[in-house]
C-alpha cells in the first residue's frame, strides 16, 4: 500500500495536496465518497517517502486506517485495468505473505553470491507490483520463485533448424559439449536419435520446466504433432532461480553461465519472454561493450568495470507465434571473475533492512565509516556508467539487479555490469567510435525498417540521459541514499550535489564537457518514466512525468 500511494502521488495519477510542518509532509487527495491522507517526505529526485501505517480514509467524515480496496477506489482508473491492477497486487501480498509463513529468516549478509541474489525478496523497491507473477499459482511460486530456493531441470526440446536462428561462439556441436559436459551430451543425443530417422539434423533448445508446462496449447503442440520438434524430457545439472526468475544459476556447477529462458509470466510492468531480435544479437552487443571497456586504460586505472558477457543465444519461431516464448541466452557468471578475498552482491543488497533491523551494510559502515565507505562507493558504481555514457555515448539499463558490486570486506573494489541484450541505447552520432558498432541492419531483419527508438538507436542524447538517471539514480541509489538517511542521518540532498559535481568534475577534466551538456542532466528538472502510469494506460501512451532534479542542486 505505501508502494502504491507513493507511486499514484509521484506520477500525479491522484490530484494531491501538500501540506509541509517542517520538513514533513502532508499528502492528501479528494475522491469521490471520501478522501485519503497519509503522511511522509519528499527525497531525493522528488521521490515521495510514505512514514508506514500513515495511510488514512475518510468516509461519512470520519479517518480510519485504509484498505487497499480504498486507496484503489481512490484512482481515476478504467475498470478493466482497475480490475487487473487489483488482482496482481492481492497476488503480490498473497506471495508475501507466503514468504513470510513458509520460510523461515535468515540471515543474508555472508551469503554466496547466487544465493543472496535468489534471497532479495523484497522485490522492486519503488513498483506496487512487485511480486505479481501474474501466471504462478502458490506451487509454482513455491518451486521456481527465487525465495524457496529450489532447484529444477531443464526441459528439453530437438527443434527442425528450420525454425531456429541462433548465434554461437563455436561450432554448435562443441558448444553444446562444452555448456553440457559430455554425459548430459550424450543422455540428450541418444534420445535425439530415438525420435526420427532425420531427428539427428535437430538442434537443442533448453526450457524453463514451466513454461514447458504453460505452451502445452500453443503452436508448439502442433510442431510436436507434426515432427518439427519433440519433446527431450529432463536433464543436465539442477538449477536455481535468480532475483529475476526468469534467469537461472546452475547449483551442480557455480561457474558454468547463468542462463535467461523466457517465461509467460507478468511481473512488474512486463511479460518476461525474451524480446526476439535481442537474442542473436546478444554475442554481438557484449563483444561490442567488452571491446570498449578493454580499450579505454581509464576502465582498468580508475573504474574498473566487469562486463559479463551474453555470448550465445538461440531462438526458435523468431518471427512467428512463438517469438520470444521459446528461446535461450547465456550469460558468464560473476563468480569466475572474482579475484581471492573478493566477494560479490547484487546492488539492491545495498538497499535493505536484514531481520536484526539494521541495514544489510551496517557492518561495512561501522569498520569503515559512512563518509569514507559512501564516498568509495560512488566512486565505484557511479563513476564507471557515468564514464561509459558521457565518453563513449552507451548507456545501459542499470537498475539495481542488473549491477553487482565486488568488495573485499565490504570495501568496494569494482562495479560488475549483466543483462544486456535488450538494455542497451545510444545515438549513432554521439558514439565516440561509431565505426565499431555493431552492423544491427544485418543481423535481424526487423532491423531494417525500424521506428526511430523501437531498438538500441535512439534519436538524441538525452534519452540517453534519462535512462542514466532513471535506473541507476531515481529507482537505484536513490534508494540507497534514502535508507542511510533513515538509518544514519545522512544528508540527501548534500551527497547528491556531491555526485553532480563529481559527474561535472569528471567530464571538464576529460574535455567532455560539450558532451556532457548534450546529455541534459543537469537540469533544474528533468523527466522520468512514469512506471506505474504504463501500467495504467494504453500501448502507445506517453508515460512520462516532471521531476526535480538533485543532480543540479
């Protein structure tokens, strides 16, 4: 409910008042039958900050704590899409509270890596929907949803190859004997063979086993039918599932990839298939990326930055029914990456209470010093992007799941960037090497008569800026600034002038300061996607709304 209200007051989907007493703040809107109120702040980037349990309803004039079913009669929403925005937040509170009867707490702060990634359970920090899984029942979520932690097999499909596109690093038998290892090879060859006499032509395709279960009535019965693919049944190392669901770590051996199979579910904002051109293109966008990093001497001096690579991809129906229902990406692990005495988080770790009420870096801030260990902390996650976008013109979706921060006890070493293939964008003007850019108009069709902004090539910088800023500062750090400042009083508006003028500093010492200001980020306000609002709207909708900007301040 916090989440929700936070979110209709930010994106102005209610017609709010606001009342100060100090620096507190009075939120409150009129609607018919009633009104609501609750009380809070205003942080950084503008975002509103509800204090819990403050959520009131008035009705027949009196105040009372409000349901959820008030504060949704409280938006001016289609019924339809009321209707839908209903039910997935029961579902997220059904999971929740799921969660906290079936699993017991744990601590989560000397966690391996893969497994402090599945036990992020609180979901996304600022979407209401954050645990929908519009498509899991309760067994589902309990067998494949990160928290439980359980592990599954692949089911695995032989495909005609006429229906498939796939980029791989090697020839596609020695690809599949080196993922697989040779027994599991072997086991998925032999029932191959058994299929038909020509079955032996067919490629490989691994599924996530649920939706194996979810395309029972799609067009991949027909193909089964017909004996264009057949079914492989289950093998090969157990799996677990990541923060994300959909992308998987492989339990029997850590170091082997992470790999991302599309899945019919609705979570947040979106369905979580596979956009279809990315997958080929993938290999492609990582060699592209790596190539950079490696040949700019500042990424390995001053900003050490480790990108895991998506180094092959598979697609099967890439332009039919099945587009992105039916496909796989592999995705290096970090843990291959870590040098001895390194450890590894993802950063929305950063932004959490652990069971004992202290903050999931209480320990780190307590050795260090919050001073000290925030100021190394920019330095190693702000800096890096900030570098990447400002000098050679990319910038990535970097959300809290999508970095991860290596540290050496806490301290921070180096930032790690995943998850490519469809988070990338740039403007083929602002490149600072546009003559190693990926060739995109040759490796999909759907390429070749695309609408400016529909892929990876956006028409002017500052799109590219306000993705910077969305992801890594209004729905990321943000919120990490947000919870020093609970815990430890610090001074938000202060840290994030600091950063600005780091940003500034960085670039008049580069000579980029021509490109910085190209980018639109320091603006006295700037705009944000409105997530909440695409939710609420009809494809196509502009989903944007007016923030102040605590870069300029």
């Amino acid at each position: 409910m916090r989440q929700l209200a936070e979110a209709l007051i930010y994106e102005g989907l209610v017609d709010c008042a606001v009342s100060w007493r100090g620096s507190k703040c009075r939120f409150e809107w009129r609607h018919d039958g009633g009104g609501m109120r609750c009380s809070g702040y205003i942080g950084a980037f503008g975002r509103i900050r509800i204090v819990p349990e403050t959520i009131e309803h008035r009705e027949s004039g009196q105040w009372q704590q409000a349901t959820l079913g008030a504060l949704l009669a409280s938006t001016r929403v289609c019924p339809e899409r009321h209707a839908q925005l209903a039910f997935e937040l029961e579902q997220t509170l059904d999971f929740s509270i799921w969660n906290d009867s079936n699993l017991p707490p744990r601590p989560r702060r000397d966690l391996p890596f893969a497994q402090l990634d599945s036990a992020m359970d609180e979901g996304h920090p600022y979407h209401p929907c954050f645990k929908a899984r519009t498509g899991f029942d309760v067994d589902d979520h309990a067998g494949y949803g990160p928290e439980a932690g359980n592990t599954f097999r692949l089911a695995w499909l032989a495909i005609a190859p006429e229906r498939l596109h796939s980029a791989f690093p090697a020839d596609e038998q020695g690809f599949w004997q080196q993922e697989l290892g040779a027994e599991t090879y072997s086991v998925l060859n032999a029932r191959r063979a058994r299929l038909s006499d020509n079955a032996g032509r067919f490629g490989l395709m691994p599924l996530h086993p649920w939706q194996w279960k979810a395309l029972q009535e799609s067009d991949l019965s027909r193909w089964l039918a017909e004996g264009s693919a057949g079914f492989l049944g289950h093998a090969g190392d157990r799996y677990t599932a990541s923060q994300s669901v959909r992308t998987l770590f492989n339990h029997d051996h850590p170091q082997r990839a992470n790999l991302k199979l599309p899945m019919n579910l609705v979570n947040s904002s979106a369905i979580r298939i596979v956009e279809p051109h990315s997958v080929c293109s993938a290999p492609t966008i990582s060699r592209w990326l790596q190539g950079i990093v490696a040949g700019d001497p500042l990424f390995a001096e001053r900003y050490p930055l480790t990108l895991l690579g998506e180094y092959a991809g598979t697609i099967a129906d890439r332009d039919g029914p099945l587009a992105g229902q039916v496909a796989a990406i592999w995705r290096e692990d970090v843990t291959g990456f870590l040098e001895p005495g390194e450890a590894a988080v993802p950063l929305n770790a950063l932004m959490v209470l652990e069971e004992d009420g202290r903050p999931f870096v209480a320990d780190w801030v307590d050795r260090y010093g919050l001073e000290a260990w925030l100021d190394k902390l920019v330095d190693t996650v702000v800096m890096p992007a900030w570098h990447l976008l400002v000098c050679h013109g990319i910038a990535t979706e970097a959300h809290g799941q999508n970095l991860i921060l290596i540290h050496r006890d806490g301290w921070p070493v180096r930032l790690a960037m995943r998850d490519f293939h469809d988070s990338v964008e740039y403007v083929p003007g602002f490149l600072r090497d546009p003559e190693i850019a990926p060739d995109f108009l040759t490796l999909n069709p759907a390429y070749r008569n695309a609408a400016p902004n529909e892929y990876y090539w956006m028409e002017h910088p500052k799109m590219l800026g306000e993705l910077f800023v969305d992801c890594l500062f209004i729905y990321n750090l943000a919120e990490i600034s947000h919870l020093l400042r609970h815990s430890y009083g610090l001074d938000e508006a202060g840290i994030w002038s600091d950063i600005g003028s780091r940003m500034r500093a960085h670039s008049l010492e580069c000579g980029l300061a021509d490109r910085q200001d190209a980018l639109g980020l320091f603006q006295p306000r700037m705009r944000t996607e409105s997530l909440l609002r695409r939710k609420l709207s009809p494809p196509g909708t502009e989903c944007a709304h007016e923030i102040p900007n605590s870069l300029a301040a």
